[in-house]
C-alpha cells in the first residue's frame, strides 16, 4: 500500500489549523473574521437638530440716527455678548407625565440640541462623574443656551436635580446650567437604554425628549 498520499495530507490539514487560528487571532490588526455580537439592549442612537426661537435677526431702527463713530476692534472681541448679539436661555425643565422631559426656551437666537446615551454622566470640563440614578442615564446638550439673561427671559434657576417617581420611566431629572452656551442635562432611566424621540415646538418654544416605556 502506497502511504506517501496519506502522510502528505496530514501536514497540509495541520497547516490549515494553524493558519485558521492566526487569521482570528490577528483578527484586531485587520478585518476581524469573527464579529462580537452587540447586546440587544445596547441602543448608539444619537439624535441632533437645531431650533429657532423668537426673532434672532436684529431690530432696525425706528427713526434716522446719525451713527456712532465707533473703531473697529480686533477679531474675538466682540464674543457673543457683543451689542445686538441674540441670546437664547432655558427657562423651565418640566417632566410631563412619566417619560417626557420638556426644555422650554426663551430669547431671540437658535439653539441646537444632541441627545445620547452616556456611560457616566460627566460634566464638561470635569472628571468626577456624577451619580444618577437609574439604569442607564441619557445626555441632553443645549448648544446655544445660555446661563445668562439679556433682560428678554429668565433663566432657569433650580431646581438642579428633579426627582420623578421610582415607577416612571424617568428617574430624575439633572440641568447644569452653563454661562458659555453649553448647558447640559442628564436623564436618568429606569430601564436599559430604551428608545428616544426628540420633538420641538415653536409656541412656547421647547426641545421634548420622550422615553420609550
């Protein structure tokens, strides 16, 4: 019996274990051959948009004014507290039955908003998380937002945190408020990241985040 076909497809059989073992074990350096399957709970939705609210283009005068001579400055001088610049500002955070958060707004200027689930809620310019409760916390930003009046709204005072039922699907509700036009706000959820909607209305002007329950 001829035995030389047969030990020769021994060696090509263990190459080829071999070289299959490489491939998934080198799988980080290149396309992996075997794709971790994400838990179904796991939820990447990240929503953006933006909002008008009130009038932001600037008012014309009412009667013939000789202007002011007055020099040009630099560039970044003017910043967004210059004269005629809009503000726009939260002025309440209401929880509306068990699972609607509502922003409302006032002022004269746009405001964009991105809405996501976050591991830990982090303040900007921090390291220390915060401790909210619940199972997973959703990150509210409000680019435009500011802190501060312009004597045409009163911004939000408080308070920070808003504590719903155990129940609900909103836990609690946290605002930080921020002067530079970022504020941020973290809802935290009672279940493991469930679906989101975010809806805007005009009058009164607000940003709806809704839980899924």
């Amino acid at each position: 019996m001829d035995h030389s076909r047969d030990s020769a497809t021994i060696p090509l059989a263990v190459a080829a274990s071999v070289l299959t073992g490489l491939l998934v074990g080198c799988s980080g350096s290149g396309t992996p051959e075997v794709v971790e399957e994400v838990s179904a709970s796991t939820n990447y939705t990240t929503i953006t948009g933006s909002l008008i609210v009130g009038d932001p283009s600037p008012v014309a005068p009412t009667a013939e004014v000789p202007p002011l001579v007055i020099p040009t400055l630099p560039d970044g001088l003017g910043g967004a507290r210059a004269s005629g610049s809009s503000s726009v500002g939260v002025t309440e955070v209401n929880v509306s039955g068990s699972s609607a958060v509502e922003y409302r707004l006032a002022g004269n200027g746009s405001v964009s908003y991105t809405v996501r689930y976050v591991d830990e809620a982090v303040r900007y310019g921090t390291s220390e998380p915060l401790a909210v409760p619940g199972k997973s916390v959703l990150q509210v930003d409000l680019s435009g937002a500011s802190a501060e009046s312009d004597d045409s709204f009163a911004p939000y005072t408080g308070p920070e945190r808003i504590r719903v039922g155990a129940d609900s699907a909103v836990v609690s509700v946290d605002f930080l408020a921020d002067p530079d036009g970022i504020s941020q706000s973290f809802i935290a959820v009672s279940t493991d990241r469930p679906e989101f909607t975010v809806t805007t209305t005009e009058n009164p002007a607000a940003v709806i985040v809704t839980i899924a329950s």
